[in-house]
C-alpha cells in the first residue's frame, strides 16, 4: 500500500498534527513516458505553512484531502522512459507520500558518489539555491561589507551566511537558542551572532555586533527582528525577503508595514523573491554551490526525523524552531 499524508482541516495559528491524516491507498502504476518513484528522504520546509491556507497565494493552496507538497529524494521503481532505470536515486517533488507517478521532466538524476543524496533537498539543492540567488542576485554584497541573516541556523539561512563569508563579507547571524548561536560561531565561522529569544534589545544588539551599521540583510523571520535590523541600515542598504517564519502562524496579521520611512532616509532596496523566479539559472547555480561544497567552504547539518507518519510533528517542530540546519524525515531506505 501506498501511504499518504493529506490535509485534513486548515490550522489556525500554529498546525496540530489533527491538521493532517494518515490515509492509505494503492501504489499507483505508471502510464507511458512516466516513473514510478519510492521516496527516501522527504523535504520539510516553511513555506508548506502558506500551502495549507485557504487563500492563494504565491502558489496554489493544498485542498483538503490532497497530498500534502513538498520535495523529495526518491528511488525509481519502475519506469516506462528510457532515460531512468529502477535504482536511479532521484530529486523530485513527490509530496507526502511513499510513492508518486512523476514525468522525467520533474526528475533530477542524483550522484551518491558526488554528494550524500540528502544535499539534494539542502544545500545542493532548493535549500542551497535559494540563498544563492537570494543573496547574490537581490542584494550584490561586497568584500567588507556587514551581512545580517535572521533564521540563520536553519537551512537557507546559514547557507546564506556561508555564501556571504566566501564573499569576503563580515556576517552576523540571529538564531533562537544558544546552541544555535554556538553552531554559527564555531563550525560556520560567523563573525558575530546572538540569541533573540534572550536578547531584551534587538536594535541594541544589532548596534553592537555591527557598529559599522547593516549593508545587506537576508530576512527570513520578518517581525520585531526585522523591524530591529530596519533601524541599523546603511545607506543603500539591500533587504532580500526570503521568509517571514514569525508570522505564518499568526491568527491575526500585526500591523504594518509602519517603518518604510527608513528606508527613505537610508535609501534601501527591498526586494521579496521566490527561488522558483530563477529557475533557468539553476545550473549556474547548482554548479558554484557544487564547487564550494568539493572545496569544503559550504557545509550543512540535518536535523532527521524517522517515518513518513511523523512527518506533521517534524513540521510543527520546524516551525517552532527545533531543528538545527535542515528539517528532513527518513521514510525508506
């Protein structure tokens, strides 16, 4: 059988794992031209958030009783198309589920012997090329420049502050627990960071670790924290929106926006993106993210969940900050 996790009722504030069921149907057989493809390790990632509301949004809600979304690496099992093989290890978007139909087109051949599998869902991956081209092609930050990342222990972000570093940029991060704050410091090299969550005075703290003022802010949590990096912009200072984690669950939106006079008087550019904006340029991108990763000057961690059936309590975990890099669940070996 082919099990299946389906929206069950769209959340109100933070997702309960009675949001979701557990169904199971059976496993589907592919047509001509398509694969059959078994997954192995299942993506989990904020934006699935905007995915289970009713209104659209960037991309089409998941309807209740529907697969709920989301990348995978996979295994195919059978195929009706020349150019895959049962045991091609493939990245695909197979959803919630052990197995799923897909065309070679929505398929990307993996290479164990280049990169463990899982990068395919991280840093060599959508993870890896949103902080790629959000960094790079939004903001264009200079050698000496200050680079804040809010989120920056989760997957996008200490990707983004890497990148930053090879840049030849000074890098401060903002991340919710000390072992967080630890992880930047010491494995990723950041050159400042602190703890939200224990800092009274976010625009004191940014004062502080960036007293030459804030070039480039990558945001990935939105809220008072973004609010706080506001204050601390340089002139011609460039924001890139990658995120807005602290405000998915909200049954309210806060008011705003009430602070763009700032960037009048530091005349900033804010720019929101979707990685998906730059999908003809996915090979330049994978191939300079592959290039630093065989240098050793981009690394990742993963926080592994086991089983497709505690996909939802991953996911509530993620949005609640428990994971450290990258948030995956391990369905099948």
């Amino acid at each position: 059988m082919n099990r299946q996790i389906t929206l069950a009722a769209r959340p109100s504030g933070l997702p309960t794992e009675s949001d979701f069921r557990l169904v199971e149907s059976d496993i589907p057989s592919p047509g001509p031209g398509e694969v059959l493809v078994r997954t192995l390790y299942l993506s989990i990632d904020p934006y699935m958030r905007g995915r289970m509301n009713d209104a659209k949004s960037y991309a089409a809600p998941v309807q209740i009783g529907q697969v709920m979304v989301g990348g995978t690496v996979s295994r195919v099992e059978k195929s009706n198309d020349p150019g895959f093989q049962p045991g091609d290890l493939v990245a695909a978007n197979s959803g919630w589920q052990d197995y799923a139909l897909a065309k070679p087109r929505e398929l990307r051949k993996l290479d164990p012997m280049q990169a463990p599998i899982t990068t395919a869902l991280g840093v060599l991956g959508h993870i890896g090329l949103t902080a790629y081209f959000g960094l790079i092609d939004v903001c264009d930050p200079k050698p000496g420049e200050t680079v804040v990342v809010s989120g920056a222990a989760g997957a996008v972000g200490s990707a983004a502050g890497q990148i930053a570093k090879i840049l030849g940029c000074r890098v401060v991060g903002i991340a919710g627990s000390d072992a967080k704050i630890r992880y930047l410091l010491n494995e990723l090299k950041f050159d400042a960071a602190f703890n939200y969550k224990t800092t009274a005075d976010y625009r004191a703290a940014l004062a502080e670790h960036c007293p030459k003022g804030v070039d480039v802010y990558f945001d990935n949590v939105g809220g008072p924290v973004t609010d706080a990096v506001l204050f601390n912009l340089n002139v011609h200072a460039r924001v890139s929106i990658c995120g807005q984690i602290s405000q998915y669950n909200a049954a309210k939106p806060e008011t705003g926006p009430r602070l763009l006079g700032l960037l009048i008087l530091c005349r900033a550019k804010v720019q929101g993106f979707l990685v998906s904006d730059y999908a003809p340029r996915f090979g330049e991108g994978l191939r300079q993210l592959s290039a630093w990763f065989r240098e050793g000057r981009l690394s990742y961690r993963e926080t592994i969940a086991e089983g497709l059936e505690n996909a939802p309590r991953a996911f509530i975990g993620m949005l609640e900050g428990a994971n450290l890099g990258k948030q995956l669940v391990k369905i099948a070996m």
